[in-house]
C-alpha cells in the first residue's frame, strides 16, 4: 500500500497487542499504523515511514454485553462486520462513516463520522475505553468498559483525530444503541443558499428529534433530506409535522443513494463551522463546488476545484469559526496543499503532548496539523 | 478521611506572603486574602472531611486577575488551586497548605448567548441551573443537571465532567462543552476548541474536561445547548423488591427504550428523603424507580405505556404518574434531596460514587448490603440506574470511636465491588484527594504514567492542583516503565518540521 505518495520501506500484519508492543519496542524507525487505508489521504503525507503496522490482523470482537450495551473490539474490526454481529442482538454502533471496509482503529483516528452524528454525536461520544501502545512499546488504557466512568484523563479523545500521532490503538471499547424499529425521511428541493439556511433555522429550533438532516450541495441549488429513526408512529408523525414546518416535501421510505455518501474529485474537504452559518459557508465556496452538508452540525464534505484558494477560503469562513481539513486532493497537489490550515493559539500545547508521547517523532511524524 | 489533613501553621510561610503581597499589587488589596480567620472558609469542600487552610485566598473577578495570579504563581513556583462553588464531593478543591486558592465565583457573567446556533458562553463561576434559565426563554437548555445544579459552578461541572440524572441520554459534561478558554499553568492563556465542532489539531479540550483543576484553570466555558423536548412524561414506580427494581431497569433497556433518567432509591434512603421533603413515596417500597422520558409526544407517550407494561410484569405495586410540572416536581424532590436528606436519619454520613455494568446492579447491591452488615452499619442507596452509578449514602455516628474509619473503608470494599464488577471507581463525582490511592486498583501503573504524559504537557512544574487524581505524580521527562532521568524531550525537536 502507498501512503499517500510515501512507500513504507516494509510492512508488518500483527495479530496481537502483544506484537505490537513488541514490534515498538524492537524497532526504532518511522511508523504508521493503518487499517483498511480507505482514510490516508485525510491527514498530511508522513514525513518518512520506515514501517507500516496493517492493523487488520487484530479483528477480534472481544467482548460484547447486549445487556450492558457495550462492545470492545480490537482496533482491526471492520465497522461493518461488527454492525453485522450487533445487529444480531438489535443493536448496532451508532456512527456512519461511509468509507468502504473501514476498521475501528481508523475511525478512531481519522475521527470519521456520518449524518447520524446529529442525534448520536462523534467518536468522542461513543468510545468509552481504549487501549494504545506508545512509541516506547508500553501499553496503556484509558477509560473502561462502563459508560459513565470520570476516573482519570480520559486519553481517548486525545488519540481520536490524532491518526496515530501519540500512540497506536489497538483495542476499543463502545457504547452501543438499540436498532431503531423504523425508519423514514422527509426529502425536500432547497432553491438556493438562503433556502438551506431557512429550512436549517427551522430545524434546529424545532422540536422535532431527526437523527440526520443532509443537504446535497451541487453548488446553486440542493436537496435536503430529513431522516427519522425511531418507532413507527413517532417516524410517521415527525415526518408529517417535518413537512408542515417546512412547507414542502415528500415522504420516502428510505434516504436517496447520495444519502451519507462522501464526494469524490478535485479537493474534498471537511468543513467545520457554527451550524446557522449553514447559508454563508455555501456562498463562500468556489464555482464549481459540491458536495453534502450535515446541516444542523455544523460540518460538511466538498469537493471544490483543484486550483482552489484554500487560504482565501479558510479566511472568509474563519468568522464563523470555520476550518476547512483537506480529506483528499490530487497527486499531484498533495505534496504542496496545506492540509491542515492555520494553527491555533493551542499549538505550542499540542506540540507539547506529541513531544510527551513520542519524543522522538516516530509515529505518523508530519501528518498532522503544524507538521506535528 | 483517615488521612485527616488539618494544616498547623497559623500563617503562611514568609515566601507565600511575599507573593500574597505581589499579588496585591497585582491585582487589587481587597481580592487578596491572607488572615487565617477569612481563610477558614476554604479549608474543604463538599468532602468536609479533609481540611487544609490555603496560604492565600485569591477572590478573582475577571480573567485578568486569573491571569496575573497564576503568572506569579509560576514565578514563585508555588502551587494554585481553583475553586468554584466548592460542592465536589472527592476534595478536588482542597487547598494546598500553604499555597494560592483562586476562587472562581465572582467571575460569573453569561457573556454570549446564541439561540440560532445554540449556544452559550459563560464565565466559570456561572452557576449550572443558571445556563438553563438563561437558555429558557429561546426554548432551549444546558442539558447535564447534576443534583447540586443550584448551586455548582460551570468551572466546577467542566473540571468534573459532571454528570446528573438526564445524562442517561443526553451525556455528561463533556458531550456539552465545546470550548474554553484556559488560563494553562505557565499563565499563558489558550483556547481550546471552539463553538463549531471539529476544530483541527488534538481535542485538548475532551482530555481537558474531567482533569479536575490540575491542567489549568477555565476562565470561560463555551456549551451547546438542546432543545426543550416537546413532551416530558414521569413516572414513579414501587416494588417490594430492589431485584424487581433493577430487573424492570434492564427490561426497560432491553426493549430498545432510552429514558431521558432511570433513578432508583432503596427503603432507607426512602426513609430519609420522606423525613426531609415529605415527598410522599409509596409507604412499604422496598425500592421506587422514577422514570422520565423525553421526546416527541408520540413517542413518549406509546414507549411510557410501554415502560408502565414492563414494570407490571416486575410486579410493581404502585405506579403513579405526574399529571403536571407541579406533580413532576414532587416526585423529583425525594430523589434530588435525598443526600442531604440522608442527614435526618444519621448523625453523620458519607457518599460514595462507582460504577457497575447495569445489569450486575442485583447482584452488587447485594454484596453492599452483606458487606454493611458484616461492618455493622447502614447503607442507603441512591442511585442512577439506568447506567449504574452507584451511590451508597454510608450511615454512622461520628461520635462513635472508630466508625468514621468503618464509613470509609465499607466506601472503599464498595469501591473494590466496583472494580472487580469491571465498573469505575468514580462516575461523576471525580478522583480528587479522596480517591487517588484507588486509581491504582482500577489502572496500572503504565495506564497512570501514560495520562500523566498529559500533565507533564499541560504543566510540568507540577503546580496546578498537585496532589490529586494521580497516587504518585511523576516526574516530567521521564519515560513511562523507565523511571530514570535524562530522557527529557529535546527542546529543539519541535522547531523541527
Ligand atoms: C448535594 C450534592 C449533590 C451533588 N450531585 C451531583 C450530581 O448529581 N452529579 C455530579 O456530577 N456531581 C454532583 N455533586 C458534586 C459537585 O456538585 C460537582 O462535582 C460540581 O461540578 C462541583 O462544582 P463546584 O463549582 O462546586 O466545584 P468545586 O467543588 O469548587 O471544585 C471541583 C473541582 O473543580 C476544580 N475547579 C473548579 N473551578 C475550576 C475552574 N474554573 N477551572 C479549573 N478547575 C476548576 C477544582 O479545583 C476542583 O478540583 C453533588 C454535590 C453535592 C454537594
């Protein structure tokens, strides 16, 4: 596999905690740990990587307590296998990444998240535990396998996003919802920019209790779908009353194909910014744009063209305390394209907790903001 | 509490007052306290059973203050402390003997409010209910209620990533808080997170929340607020049974049902709470639930008949709904006093929080009740049932030789329950003085040194809040399972990109 442009001098598969601890500790080079790969490109190319850890041979389900609604799971698990043993039970881990074949360590390290983060929230909500190994070979755990548990740091929102920067995951533990009993969507034509931020306004001060709103962006005009999980009579009435604030739309079954979809092509980025700044970030991207918003959150996935401004974006979305992450880009840009956008006032502390967990920059070193 | 830590000196030592005198200067005579019989005040917490008289008392009424106090703090290289309203219930806010207690309570302006993004901005010493009274009138709401919300600071809930009854679904303190601003050890002030969600870079902010004090002191809070639900419905539930109870509570989860609270309460905490609040429970319950569900009216109100169904089959005897606010109230009062209610019926008393996977609840409150009875005393217990945080209200009389010393060590066997069950020894009230020799039983000694990594980022010197969480701190720069020195990171490395 080629890491983003760099090719890992060797590759190891282990299959325990154990061996990865062992391989830490016998080894002194550059590493990176990766899963399925589908979320590379989201982070900076590494500065070197003398090693590569393909975590999918750590694929155990450890341990799942339906009663308890909690799972622990090595960090190679694919999300979709273990969706497929939970749902067994009704239940099922309530984050919706798209990408095809992704494993838990990945998601923990790329922080990736789908539509239903509205209702249910990110990584950070759901990961109640985890286990690491540090550049140094030791292991360490945080959190535990209950989900109200303030014992410690709670080290696991440190490492999600850090796409293995501080330490390699190698086992997680979840809290886990019961599978809603029905579902349905409210899809609705949005006319322009203003429109979007209407029906997000509506929304967002409703009490309706949607698990997602996305809109599809194709650059002028768009399309909002309203998704409802719960039982039968509260999806049917909350559609209803979702069509009556509105004053339009249309009831479907299940979400368009696009639903939950990431775009592809040009420079896709992931936008962060005040939800209600919904309108002004839509008119502020490049003709030629499109893409999904995760309207009432605040995030959304664009694809904008090559020769993109990055810099000139990230300034005129910066007042609604925006930020714009590279998720993807062109070879031939990706060497050169600032990922990551300016640093915060917080830099010099983040450069602190790298120099803490990996003195001497082994892991994933330049991937992440500030060439950390 | 066996540990009881009563500070001799009269005064603080020459150093401390040299520094007291700067920060007169600094910041104003009349914030600076240093005549022991003001500084008696501060000596604890809500944990009234370690004392320690501070050196200095800071009264900070800006960020400044803050600032300029933790600067010279550093320059003398003596230890702060923050303390809000001072409700934590572990001595997370125990002075350091001889040290600066910067207290947070007057910074309590609510500085932004923002409906169409819901959120708010707020001073640390703002108290917790007042977020939601101020959210109130845009429909909206600070969602995490700890029991102590009228009086427990914002600071105080982000230090503890403070829980309450409704974070069954809604989460705790830090599923709420999405920036800070932190005034770091060194005096430096950094923000960290934001008001959108995903900011770029480590989540500083998600290891911050829940560090109680020894990171830095927040010097403003940005939370996300939730929408007031449609309908709220309540039920109050008795069972001649604590297994039938905690039975119903896993049949409710079971059924795919998310309570916004599952709260329970055994026959003596009943006992108390009726003393205090006459809050008129079903006479005989060996165990009530309140249950509360929140949500769309549909929803509510066919899972709400759903729940009542399920409580039947766990032959609950009395089940009574709240008609009204008013009649809501009620039945949340019994629940909400039932700490200090606890008082009516024992001359002293000691709260433990742990936690236990949800469905080990009849076994474990069994163990509580043959381990009370082999230390010969009671135990009420009180508790959030829906994720099973535990807390055993432990009974004595301090007047009786020896039995502060049994109250604590039937807490800590509790605590050992807790952890051999796979639970926490703590799920929301925090580590704090009290409980810093458990971490050790519940982590090992590379799962400690590892969050200490953070620490030694955050300060190095060691000098927020010391002596807490952590039962030996270690030393910045060393390497976790080598504990030699020399390894200390190579200053230049960072400039390396
Ligand atoms: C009757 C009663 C009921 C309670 N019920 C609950 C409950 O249901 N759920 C729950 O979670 N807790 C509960 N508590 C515990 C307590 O109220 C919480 O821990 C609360 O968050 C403490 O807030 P405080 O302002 O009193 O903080 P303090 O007690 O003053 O301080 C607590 C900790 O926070 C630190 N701190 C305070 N302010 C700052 C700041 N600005 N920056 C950095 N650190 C700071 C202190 O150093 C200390 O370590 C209860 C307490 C009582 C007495």
């Amino acid at each position: 596999m080629d890491l983003a442009g760099v090719a890992p001098a060797e590759t190891l598969v282990p299959s325990t905690t154990d061996e990865v601890a062992d391989i830490l500790r016998d080894t002194t080079g550059t590493l990176m740990a990766v899963g399925s790969g589908t979320k590379v490109g989201w982070a900076a190319p590494p500065a070197s990587c003398d090693l590569m850890l393909r975590m999918t041979g750590l694929d155990r389900v450890v341990d799942h307590q339906p009663g308890d609604l909690v799972v622990v799971a090595e960090a190679g698990v694919r999300l979709s296998a273990l969706q497929k043993q939970l749902a067994q039970h009704n239940q099922m881990l309530a984050l919706d990444p798209p990408e095809d074949g992704a494993t838990l360590g990945g998601i923990v390290g790329a922080n990736a998240s789908g539509p239903r983060r509205l209702r249910f929230g990110t990584v950070r909500d759901l990961l109640i535990g985890v286990t690491v190994v540090l550049a140094d070979g030791t292991t360490a755990r945080s959190g535990g396998k209950v989900v109200k548990n303030v014992a410690g740091y709670d080290l696991g929102k440190l490492y999600t996003g850090a796409h293995g920067s501080l330490g390699v995951v190698v086992s997680t533990t979840w809290r886990l919802h019961p599978l809603p009993p029905a579902r349905g969507a409210v899809v609705v034509r949005v006319a322009d920019a203003a429109q979007a931020g209407r029906f997000e306004a509506l929304l967002s001060r409703s009490t309706l209790t949607p698990t997602a709103v996305e809109l599809r962006w194709d650059g002028a005009a768009g399309e909002l779908v309203v998704l409802f999980e719960s039982i039968a009579a509260s999806v049917d009435a909350q559609s209803d009353a979702a069509i009556a604030l509105l004053g339009t739309g249309e009831r479907v079954d299940t979400p368009p194909p696009w639903f939950g979809e990431r775009p592809r092509g040009g420079i896709v980025l992931r936008l962060a910014y005040v939800p209600h700044a919904l309108p002004d970030v839509l008119t502020a991207l490049p003709d030629g744009s499109s893409g999904t918003a995760s309207a009432c959150t605040g995030v959304a996935y664009v694809s904008v063209p090559s020769d993109t401004d990055l810099a000139a974006l990230r300034t005129t979305i910066a007042p609604h305390d925006g930020s714009a992450v590279v998720v993807e880009a062109p070879d031939e840009l990706r060497d050169r394209i600032d990922h990551w956008g300016p640093v915060p006032d917080s830099f010099g502390l983040m450069k602190r907790v790298k120099d803490q967990f990996d003195p001497g920059r082994r892991l994933s070193p330049g991937r992440l903001l500030g060439g950390l | 509490m066996t540990e009881q830590l009563i500070a001799k000196q009269d005064q603080a030592s020459p150093r401390t007052l040299a520094l007291a005198e700067r920060l007169r200067t600094a910041i104003g005579a009349a914030k600076v306290l240093t005549d022991p019989s003001q500084l008696r005040t501060y000596e604890c917490d809500g944990l009234e059973a370690f004392r320690v008289r501070p050196g200095v008392v800071v009264l900070a009424e800006e960020r400044d203050d803050v600032v300029r106090t933790v600067k010279l703090c550093a320059e003398a290289g003596i230890p702060f402390v923050a303390r809000g309203s001072g409700t934590g219930l572990s001595g997370g806010a125990v002075p350091v003997a001889d040290g600066v207690l910067i207290v947070l309570t007057r910074l309590r302006r609510i500085l932004d409010v923002d409906p169409d993004n819901a959120r708010m901005t707020v001073e640390p010493g703002v108290i917790n209910l007042a977020v939601s009274r101020a959210a109130a009138p845009n429909g909206q709401a600070y969602a995490p209620d700890p029991s102590s919300q009228q009086v427990c600071s914002i600071g105080g809930n982000v230090a503890e990533n403070s829980g309450g009854a409704h974070c069954l679904k809604y989460g705790f303190t830090v599923n709420h808080v999405m920036g800070a601003e932190v005034v770091l050890p060194d005096g430096k002030v950094v923000h960290l997170g934001g008001s959108a969600p995903e900011h770029p870079g480590y989540d500083l902010l998600g290891a911050f929340v829940g560090s109680e004090g020894t990171l830095g002191v927040v010097t403003s809070v940005t939370v996300r607020l939730i929408k007031v639900p449609e309908a709220v419905q309540t039920m109050l539930v008795g069972f001649h049974s604590v297994a039938d109870a905690a039975g119903t509570v896993s049949d409710i989860i079971a059924a795919g049902i998310l309570p916004a609270a599952i709260e329970m309460m055994d026959a003596l905490a009943i006992e108390a709470a009726e003393a205090a609040v006459q809050c008129n429970y079903p006479a005989g319950a060996a165990a009530v639930l309140v249950i509360e569900l929140d949500g769309p009216g549909v929803e509510v109100a066919e899972q709400f008949d759903h729940v009542e169904t399920l409580a039947q089959a766990r032959n609950a005897f009395e089940t009574r709904i709240a008609q009204d606010d008013e009649e809501r109230a009620l039945m949340w009062r019994g629940r909400k006093s039932a700490f200090a209610a606890v008082g009516r019926i024992s001359p002293s008393y000691y709260v433990q929080d742990g936690v236990i996977p949800r469905t080990r609840l009849p076994e474990i409150l069994a163990d509580i009740d043959a381990l009370a009875e082999r230390a010969d005393l009671r135990v009420a217990n009180v508790f959030h049932a829906g994720d099973g945080n535990l807390h055993p209200l432990i009974l004595f009389d301090d007047a009786v030789p020896g039995a502060t010393q049994a109250a604590e060590e039937l807490g800590f066997a509790i605590l050992d329950l807790c952890i051999d069950a796979g639970g926490s020894i703590t799920g929301e009230h925090g580590v704090g003085i009290e409980k810093k020799s458990k971490m050790a039983s519940q982590f090992t000694a590379a799962d400690l040194d590892t969050m200490q990594l953070v620490r030694c980022a955050f300060d190095p010197d060691g000098l927020a809040n010391p002596g807490k969480v952590f039962p030996t701190p270690r030393l910045c720069g060393e390497r976790p399972g080598v504990r030699t020195a020399g390894t200390a990171p190579d200053p230049t490395l960072g400039e390396v990109f």
